[in-house]
C-alpha cells in the first residue's frame, strides 16, 4: 500500500540496481586538491596522498587505479622537486645555462603535474579507469 502512496510499483523495488555504490567522488575531491597544491606548497596535495592511501582498496574496483595514479602523482612530483632543487645548487649560479634549465624544468614539471591530474579528473568524472596508473607520465 505504502508504494502506491509514493506513486511506483511493486516492481520497481525488486529490480536489481546498477548504481555503484562506490562513486569517484573521493577521487574527484583529491585530484581537486592536489591541483590545489600549486597555490599551497604540498599542504593539500599531502591531504589528498593521506586520502588516497585511506580510500585505496584491495578489489579490483575502478577507483583503486585512481587512487594509485594520485599517490604516484605526489611521490613522483616529489622527486622531481627534489631533483630541481639539487640541478639548483649545482647549477643554478651559472647566469644564464643555470636559470635557463632551470626555468625548463620547473616549467616541465609543472606542465607535467597540472596534466597529469587534469587528465585523472576527466577520467574519474566520465567513470573510467587509469589504463595504466603505475605509468610516469598520463597512464
């Protein structure tokens, strides 16, 4: 009676669902922060690595591959910033070779960076998986 009340069937009930109770919002928040991380130093890319190792699972769901690309997407930017820095100290008196490399590597890591988020957005908003997540560049 009370699903006549609310205007469906009986049938509506008892039809198997396809919605995926596991969404990629979590995945959409942490690539929203980790874009943000070029505007606070690491502060919420850092939120969103401790995120992504909570939210990953051992299943074979399509936000796992998300979730990898993003922990990567830190570490490996990680590592670039550290290997700028040393490329720095090194060669970053030289006047002009110096500040030129420089330039091209922190623009390349940069460019890299925004690409490789921007890329793992769309993919978690159409609701597709990382191809290939444990990839350097855009899987």
């Amino acid at each position: 009676m009370s699903d006549q009340m609310h205007g469906q069937d009986a049938s509506f009930n008892s039809s198997t669902s396809f919605v995926d109770e596991r969404g990629g919002n979590t995945a959409l928040v942490c690539y929203g922060l980790m874009i943000a991380t070029l505007f606070t130093a690491f502060a919420t890319g850092l939120i969103a690595l401790i995120v992504a190792y909570v939210s990953r699972e051992d299943d074979n769901h399509w936000t796992n591959s998300h979730y990898t690309f993003l922990i990567r997407t830190f570490w490996i930017s990680i590592l670039y910033a550290i290997l700028t820095g040393f490329f720095f100290v090194v060669i970053g008196w030289v006047p002009l070779i110096g500040w030129a490399f420089m330039a091209l590597m922190g623009l390349y890591t940069t460019a890299w960076f925004i690409g490789r988020n921007v890329i793992g957005l769309l993919r978690a908003l159409g609701g597709r998986p990382i191809d290939n997540p444990r990839s350097w560049f855009f899987g």
